[in-house]
C-alpha cells in the first residue's frame, strides 16, 4: 500500500489532521522552524549577493533525522506548513533536508483544520512558492542586518545587551513620540453652556449652547461664559426647528488579525501574543467531545475580510433560521479590504458557524471561549441588515442664542441582535466630546413650541483641552496598521520585544516609554534618521510586499538599502557620544566632599555622582533628595513624622506620597481624596488601594487601626448626590455622551452622564 508524508507545525495541528485521513497517511510535525541564520555571527555573505547562511536550529537535528526517515518509506511528501511567509519558509528549508526530488515534494495549504479543509487543500497540491519564499528571505535578512550592526552600537554607547530592530524601533519612536506630545501638551481653557428645558410633554432634556445668531461660537473664557449663561437665564426658549431622519449603522466586517487583537485587548484585557497565542490554539483544533479535535477558526494571520461564498451561504441560512429571514440582507454583504492587504487568505471566521459558542463553550478554556465567541458573533453579525435608528435634531432659539439638542431611538436592532457591537474608534481628542446622544429620549416637539428651565436650569461649565493618551496595545497595533507598518503576523511580536527589552513599561494598560527607551529612541533619531523614519518603513513593507507578488527583485532591494544603511553605521561608531561620558550639570554638592554633582547614565539608569571622581567615588540615586523630579511639587500635605512636605511619587505598584525629607526620613502613605468615609462614626479618608492583581480602588484609610472595610470601584468625586444627599460620586465606565458619575449609598441609584 502507498504511503504519502504529511508535515505541519506543531503536534496539536497534527493530532487534528491525523484524525481526518486514513492509515495511508502518516502525519508528523517539524515544531516550527528547523532552520535560522546563525546567533553567532551575520551569518549573510553580504558580498556574495546577501546569500544567507541557514544552520540547523539547535535541538532540531534529531526532528529532521525523524521526517527524514519517513520521507524515505513515503511515495509522496506534502508540506502542510502555515499558509503564510513563515509558513513557506519552513516548508523550503525543509525540503531542502529532506534531499528529495522537488517533483516528489507539494506544497498544500489549509485554511481550515478541518475534514472540508483538508480535503480540499489536499485535492489541489502547488509547487512551492519561490515569491512568497523570497519575501520571508528577505525581510529576515533586513533584520538580521539592522539588528546585527545596530545593536553592538547601542552595546558600545548605551549599554551592554541592548538590541535594536528595523520595526521594532519604529514602534518604540511612536510611544516615545506620544509621551513627548504629552508632556509638553499645554491646556486650553474652554466653556461649556447647557440649558435643562421641559415641553408641554415629558421628559425633560438638554439643549447644548452652539452659537448666537446663527453662528457658531467657542467660548474661550468664563466672563463670555457668565455673560451668555445670565442672558439664557432671562430668555425665552422655542423651538426653531426639528429635523428628523432615518439612520442605519451597517455591521462591521470580519476579523482581520489587526482588529482581532485590537477587540480582545479592549474587552479582555488581552496581550497581542495572548490573543495569536489562543486563535492558533482556535486553528489547530479543540477536543469537543465527541467530534474529537476541530478547528474552530480559519487561519488567524490575514489582512484581508474577504469570506468564501459557501460560508457566506452558511450565515445567511443560519441568521434566517435562528433571528428570522426578515434580518437577512436581500444580497450578502461585501466588505472592501484596506489598499496594502495581501488578501491571500479569507477573514477570521469560525469554521462552521452550526458550532455557536454554546455548543462548544464547556470543552473550551475562558479564554479560548472568550476568543471563539468575538469571532463567531463578529462574523454572524456581518451577513445582517443594519441597524436602524429614528434620529431628531431640535434646534432651540433663546434670545439670540442657538442651543441644540438631539437624540435617537433604535428602532430595528440588525446586526445588534448578536451582540457584536464594536466601540468606536477615537482619535486623540483634544476637547471632551458632546457624544452622539443616541440613548437620549426627546419629546415630540413641532417648530414654535415653547420651552422653559427646568431641573438645573442653564449651567456652565469650565473645561479644559486633554492631551492625547497614551497607546495601549489595542491602539497602538491600529496606528501601526493605519501607517503601514510591520504586517499582521508580526504586532503580536513587535510590542513583547519592546516591553520584553524594558523600553516601554505597562501601566494600567497604558504603554510608557522607559528612560532607557527614550535614550534608545533619541540616539537612533540622531545617527539613523531613515531606519527609525515612519514613512520609510511603511514604504520598506510595501517594497518587500512586492517581492511577495514577483514584482520586484529581493537582492536588489537589499543592495539599495545597505550602502547607505552601512554607511549610517560606520559613522555612527566615531560620532555617537558614549552617554556614560555625560554629565548634566546640577546645582547640587557632594555629601562627603563638597564638589559639584552632575547626572550620569549608568546600568540602571541616570543617578548622581560626585565630580571628583574617582578620588571620591560617592553617587546618589536621582530622586533621593530632588522633590522636583518626583511627579509633582511638594505638596501641602506634612509629613506625620517629621513636619516636612509630601511629594507624590510613581512606584511599581502605582502613584504614593513619599516625604520629601527622603532618605532621613522614609515616610510614605497613600495618595489621599480628600474624601471622608460614609460609615458612621469612622472618621478615615478614601485613599487609593490596589489589590494584588493591581486592579485600582479606594478603601478607607483606617482599615488597619479600625478595620473600616468601606470600598468603592470606581474614581470618588467631591460632589453631592442631587438625589440623596450624599458627600460624594462615583465614577463608572465611559458611556455614548461621557463618562458615567453614580451614587454608591444603598438603596440611591442615581446616575447621571457627563459629556
């Protein structure tokens, strides 16, 4: 009987495939790649036309004796590996080893592990893709020669076991760039008016000042503010105009890997390589019982939302069993993918949408159930008609002012139907958002009904522009798409690298740029402007891309970038300064002797050292006795211990206060709120708290003396209850309109929005 070889990546995807093919087949894994450029050296003959130098991977000689062997008793070898660049690169140095007859090697690719899958990947075998081969070939190379002649320099200037990457580094600048935006962001004031009205008929609602005699207006400064608010006070409110239309919001499109990640960190919290790590897991199979092991996703790493007409087929006759044929479109819908996508492979859809994550939801982790479920309902969603609103604009005349109110009813859920809203993607603002209003409610009103002040009456409120925020992995994996920057297989190991290499910290899911990072970043900036060049890098991929499409030659491309690359590099050597010979000049002495003390850069960052080295070898860490280079100034709070101010400080566990007579006096205690506790008879403060996963609360800060166990979740504001009375707030999850303030007293229940 004839036997075919059948190879792939790891054992699990193995398992499943094993399952699907008869004892003809024999499957067996190589556990990734088998062969790499050396670690050692270079490791590319850079004058003999970039020719690579692939070794064995240490530990793979024996998996490689193994496949070689049973290519040896098969009539057939079929190399199953990913059916992405990695993927073919595996599948090439493969073959290679195995030193059999191309012609008795194929290549197959499987979008799906499952039985349809490989049946139909198996049915059309390809020869193996010298293009997409050459395209891995050559961005591996690029790296390895940035990062090879990069990072020694970093070595000999900064520190010794820094690395440096062609994309990595990019990524570091956008985050470095962020924070310097912060930084040196300055606040502008601005004005808020807002009117309370009422109707002949309920409810109440609100009406936004926008302008005055038909023109808009920013207000700038709290004397227009008091001015405008005192003339609304004394006006007469009418409706000038309604206008009322009909709005549909259309399902979002399947998952590429960008927005995959991007979803499962915004509502899970999830790392990139968390998220690839648990979709491979999707791809190559669960146990489900009595089915054994199924894929349960198509392959994971695609920037393309196109779907197959079959499981388009599917969706449709699935949504109209399930919701109703009313909710099926009259044709399916088509979704355009982004200009640079590839669109080699479908989006990310479950393999058969009949596996609803509660059928299979108990054999699956909480993670993969989590995973599977965004997956399956993104994709339901997708094939349904749109959402409808009954949306109404009024436009109220008062005096010579303009106010506007609007608001929206959902009149047909769609797509919302499963569930799969998505949020909104926000630019960095720079003035809080009046918010859309959709959940507002407004009462039928007509051109010239009359109004009046009710509740609050006219308030105005002063308000300031915001920074732009910080990245989190979500948004920064959207501007790293957005610009054209590294590809959906790489994000996931782009943003480990730079948090793994301490250059970027998280905080609170908030990626910062380390000092270390910043000196990285600043030094590249300065001896290697193309390499950490935005635009150069995005046009590097879509050269690169081009290689994959046979349109260009990769040891051309090679040849072009290196001379100047080189070049940068050889000058970098004598020019870069050693930031180990740099001392900023300070105005403080020396404890011991008396001389000047300067900032210097050291393993462990910048500290202060005596002037009269090496005879006096006496360094201080930098913040010891600096208040100014702790968060804020010092505060005007004293030290219970010794009188001396406080000064807030960043630790690893978060925001303290330190005092400032540190390191005679070690003093610390939580950042206060000025917030009493509402338990009787206890007389603490709110203070900040975190538990030992670093989720943030405030406790009462006489836990310890009294046992007080009073807690709340969210952020306490000074500002009583309109409902009961009570001393203060609390804030909650952003809502459409602002964030959430409410009353945590048993038994209140009030909330309110704020824009």
């Amino acid at each position: 009987m004839s036997r075919s070889l059948l190879i792939v990546e790891s054992p699990a995807k193995a398992r499943t495939i094993r399952k699907y093919l008869g004892p003809a087949w024999v499957v067996k894994a190589s556990l990734g790649h088998v062969k790499d450029l050396p670690k050692s050296k270079l490791g590319v003959a850079v004058n003999e036309g970039f020719r690579p130098e692939y070794k064995v991977i240490p530990g793979k000689k024996k998996i490689l004796a193994d496949l070689l062997r049973a290519a040896g008793q098969a009539d057939a070898v079929f190399l199953a590996l990913d059916p992405d660049r990695e993927g073919e690169a595996i599948a090439w140095h493969i073959a290679e080893e195995l030193r059999v007859d191309k012609d008795h090697v194929r290549r197959v690719l499987f979008n799906e592990i499952t039985k349809k899958g490989i049946e139909e990947g198996l049915k059309s075998p390809l020869a193996l893709n010298l293009p997409l081969y050459e395209s891995q070939q050559a961005r591996r190379i690029l790296d390895r020669l940035v990062g090879y002649e990069l990072s020694p320099i970093l070595w000999k200037k900064v520190r010794r076991g820094l690395s440096a990457g062609r994309v990595q580094s990019v990524a570091l600048r956008l985050i470095v760039d962020r924070e310097h935006d912060i930084e040196t962001f300055k606040p502008e004031e601005y004005w808020r008016i807002a009117a309370e009205v009422e109707a002949a008929r309920p409810p109440r609602f609100i009406a936004r000042f926008v302008g005055t005699g038909g023109k808009k207006v920013e207000i700038s400064d709290g004397e227009t503010a008091a001015a405008i608010k005192a003339e609304l006070d004394a006006a007469r409110f009418e409706v000038a105009s309604v206008e009322r239309k009909e709005r549909r919001r259309a399902p979002p499109p399947p998952f590429i890997t960008s927005r995959l990640q991007q979803e499962a960190a915004r509502r899970f919290r999830f790392t990139a390589k968390r998220t690839m790590m648990i979709a491979q897991q999707l791809y190559e199979g669960v146990d489900i019982g009595s089915e054994g092991a199924v894929g349960l996703i198509t392959y994971m790493r695609t920037d393309s939302v196109r779907l197959s007409a079959d499981a388009v087929e599917d969706a449709r006759r699935y949504i109209a069993q399930r919701y109703g044929a009313e909710q099926v479109p009259d044709k399916p819908n088509f979704f355009k993918s982004r200009k640079s996508a590839q669109d080699a492979h479908e989006a990310i859809r479950p393999t058969s949408v009949a596996l609803t994550p509660e059928q299979v939801g108990k054999y699956l982790t909480p993670d993969q159930r989590k995973l599977y479920t965004v997956v399956w309902e993104r994709f339901v969603a997708c094939q349904m008609k749109p959402a409808v609103y009954d949306q109404t604009s009024v436009l109220v005349k008062a005096g010579r002012h303009d106010l506007r109110a609007s608001g929206s009813v959902l009149k047909y859920r769609g797509w919302l139907e499963v569930g799969a809203a998505e949020e909104p993607v926000n630019g960095a603002g720079t003035k809080d958002a009046e918010g859309d209003d959709e959940s507002v409610e407004l009462p039928r009103l007509a051109q010239g009904d009359a109004l009046s002040l009710a509740g609050v009456g006219v308030s105005a409120d002063q308000k300031f522009t915001q920074p732009p925020a910080r990245f989190t992995e979500g948004t920064l994996i959207r501007e790293l798409e957005e610009r054209g920057i590294g590809r959906p297989s790489t994000y996931a190991t782009i943003l480990s690298t730079i948090q793994d290499r301490k250059y970027v910290a998280k905080e609170e899911g908030k990626l910062m740029p380390s000092e270390l990072g910043r000196l990285v970043v600043e030094r590249l900036v300065l001896h290697f402007p193309r390499i950490l060049d935005v635009d150069f890098t995005a046009s590097m991929e879509e050269t690169l891309d081009r290689v994959e499409e046979g349109k260009e030659d990769w040891i051309a491309i090679l040849t072009s970038f290196y001379g100047p690359f080189h070049e940068d590099v050889t000058r970098a050597l004598t020019e870069m300064k050693d930031v180990r010979d740099i001392a900023e000049a300070t105005d403080e002495v020396c404890e011991k002797c008396g001389k000047p003390m300067v900032v210097k850069w050291g393993r462990n960052g910048r500290f202060l050292a005596c002037t009269g080295y090496p005879e006096c070898r006496f360094t201080r860490d930098l913040e010891a006795k600096d208040p100014s280079r702790a968060s804020t100034v010092p505060l005007d709070i004293a030290c219970e211990k010794c009188g001396k101010p406080m000064v807030r400080k960043k630790g690893r566990f978060g925001e303290f206060l330190a005092c400032s007579g540190y390191p005679e006096c070690k003093a610390t205690r939580p950042v206060p709120t000025g917030i009493f506790c509402p338990k009787e008879g206890c007389k603490g403060e709110l203070v900040e708290r975190r538990t030992k996963t670093g989720r943030v609360f405030y406790g009462c800060s006489e836990y310890k003396a009294s046992g007080c166990d009073f807690v709340v979740w969210g952020f306490p504001v000074k500002e009583a209850c309109p409902s009961c009375g009570a001393t203060f707030l609390v804030t909650g999850g952003k809502r459409k309109g602002g964030r959430e303030l409410r009353c945590v007293k048993e038994g209140c229940g009030f909330k309110r929005v704020d824009s």
